[in-house]
C-alpha cells in the first residue's frame, strides 16, 4: 500500500458519505477521516463506513490546514510506506481512476511534489454561486506556473509534504495554495493532468454564502501576501494591491470627496466597468460563453468590496495573533 487519502469534514451531511464512498470503490487504500466539531452525525457515518476517525481537540481554533496535518501525521504513523498522499474534503467525489492516475504521475515525475486533474461542480445551474464555482474549477492541463493556484483536493508526494512542514494550520483559507508556493521555492513542480480528479458540491445557494467566501478570499490574499510577498514568486502581492485599490481604496476617496466634489468624485466609479471589460475578455479569451464571462466579471467586481474586508480582517486577525476560521456554509 503506497496511497493514502485524507479526507477532512465539519457536518458535511449526505455530501461525507458520497465523498467516502467514492474512495472505497476505487482502490485499497489506507483512509482517514478528520472530523473538525461534527454535530451531524458525521464520525457516526465515517465509522459505520469502517473508515478511521480522528476528531481535532475542540481547545485548538479549527482550520482546513490543522486537520490535514494531523490526517497526514496519523497515516504516516500508521502506515509508513505510504509515498503518496490524497487530500480531498469531504464536500468532494473522487472520480474513477483518480488515484492510480495520480499516483503514476507522481512516480514518473520525480520532481513533481503535488498533482490535481480536472475538477467539476456537480450541481452548477443550483445557483449563479455555484455556477461561479464551475467557471473556477476551469483551468487547461499542464505545468502550473501560477503555484498558488494549487487547491486543497491534490495528490502529494509525502516525502516532500514532510520536508516542507505541511500546511501551515495558522493559515486559515488558501493554506493549499500557500504550501504550493512552498513547493515551487523548493525547486518542486506542480502539474495539472488531463484527467477527471471529481466533483465538488459548493452548495452556494444564497448571495450571504458567496460574500462569506469572497471575504474568506480577501483574508487569504492578505495572509498569503504576508508570509511569502516578499519572495521571489510575489505570491499575492499583485492581487492585494487590487484588493486595496478596488475594494477599500476608491470607494473611501469616493465617500471623503464627495462633499469637497460636489459629487464630482462619483465619476470615479466608471472605473469599475472598465475593471469588468478587462475580465470579460480574459474570460471570453479562456472559451467562456458571453453570459458566463458577463457573470464571471459582474462578481469579480463585486467580489473587490468583500475582499477590501477580508484583507481589513487579516491585518485585525495579525495584530490580535489569533486566526479564526471564516466559514460560509
């Protein structure tokens, strides 16, 4: 046995159980489930599903990073010849083949820490949320040069996951895309096969949900920002300096002029269509229908004001040396 999978969860429902059933169809394969503060009965399902349950310590904030570290820590102790690490949530299927496609990918690329493939919502026309999700999940197969685009459901070499310490479980959303970054200083690759990886359940079907996420968002473009800016990889240096202009920067110099403008400063605002024109293209340039490309750049400016507050989060979270987790399901 060479392949373990990490499944993380917080009351993930009926969406757990489809999640470890996938796993259990596909491979043998050594599994274990973290549960971060359950009340839906899901350690109950992981057990009756003969899956391992490790259940974080309630006196310790939660975080996407702190529970795979410790599902990854609990498999390698456990089973120690395991090479290759699946990391998925417990909102996600695996998709047939997933994982032996993976995992031979990662032993003919030896310089390869971390692989995905392609990801696809189950449910898009549920809610434009969702449907925004799908248009994420959108990316061409290959090398990735934008390392902080890796996502929290991936295959990784353990060799390398343990050189590099994990997650980093004070980063309380992007923490996968943080450790990419990590990854890509190392000297390592990570590729994007041209394979079904699974299916992710968003669930977003209320406009609170998407802001919640967008907020989460600007939270991790500041902390990201913050621990490896300075870098030679810059990682979110460029998407904060957006975040402050877009989302705090004119909208406060709109609201402080407006009086001394007589409400000339208002004309500021045709800065934001111009912001979504450039988008549009970029997203027609990547095959998008019209209507998909007018959605996608409509909440991308929208999206600047939650990010604003998510980085305003970050530098309050910095200075109180505490990060809570910003959940919006």
């Amino acid at each position: 046995m060479n392949i373990g999978v990490v499944v993380i969860g917080r009351n993930e429902g009926e969406r757990l159980r489809r999640c470890l059933e996938s796993i259990n169809t596909l491979n043998e394969v050594a599994i274990v489930y973290v549960d971060s503060g359950s009340s839906d009965g899901s350690v109950e399902l992981a057990n009756s599903k003969q899956v391992t349950v490790v259940e974080l310590d309630l006196s310790t904030p939660f975080s996407a990073a702190r529970a795979r570290n410790e599902g990854f820590t609990y498999l390698l102790k456990n089973h120690p010849e395991i090479q290759y690490v699946q990391f998925i949530d417990g909102d996600c299927t695996l998709a047939p083949g997933w994982l032996d496609a993976a995992a031979d990918t990662l032993k003919v690329q030896t310089h390869c820490a971390a692989v995905v493939g392609h990801l696809q919502e189950s449910n898009p026309a549920a809610s434009v949320y969702n449907r925004l999700c799908a248009l994420e999940w959108k990316s061409p197969a290959g090398e990735m040069t934008n390392y902080g685009a890796l996502g929290g459901i991936s295959m990784m070499r353990s060799e390398v996951f343990k050189k590099l310490g994990g997650f980093d479980p004070n980063v309380i959303a992007g923490e996968d895309s943080e450790l990419g970054v990590r990854m890509a200083l190392a000297g390592f690759k990570v590729i994007k096969i041209d394979h079904p990886m699974g299916m992710h359940d968003a669930n977003m079907l209320h406009f609170s949900q998407w802001w919640k996420r967008a907020v989460r968002g600007g939270h991790a473009i500041g902390q990201r920002a913050f621990l490896n800016g300075q870098s030679s990889v810059m990682d979110c240096v460029r998407e904060r300096r957006s975040a402050w202009f877009w989302g705090i920067g004119v909208p406060a110099l709109i609201l402080l002029a407006l009086v001394p403008t007589s409400g000339w400063s208002l004309l500021l605002l045709a800065g934001y269509p111009v912001l979504g024109a450039r988008v549009y293209r970029y997203r027609m340039g990547r095959d998008d229908s019209r209507q998909d490309a007018l959605l996608y750049a409509f909440f991308i400016i929208l999206g600047k004001f939650a990010e604003g507050i998510g980085l305003l989060k970050f530098y309050i979270n910095r200075m109180r040396a505490r990060y809570e987790i910003i959940e919006y399901k």
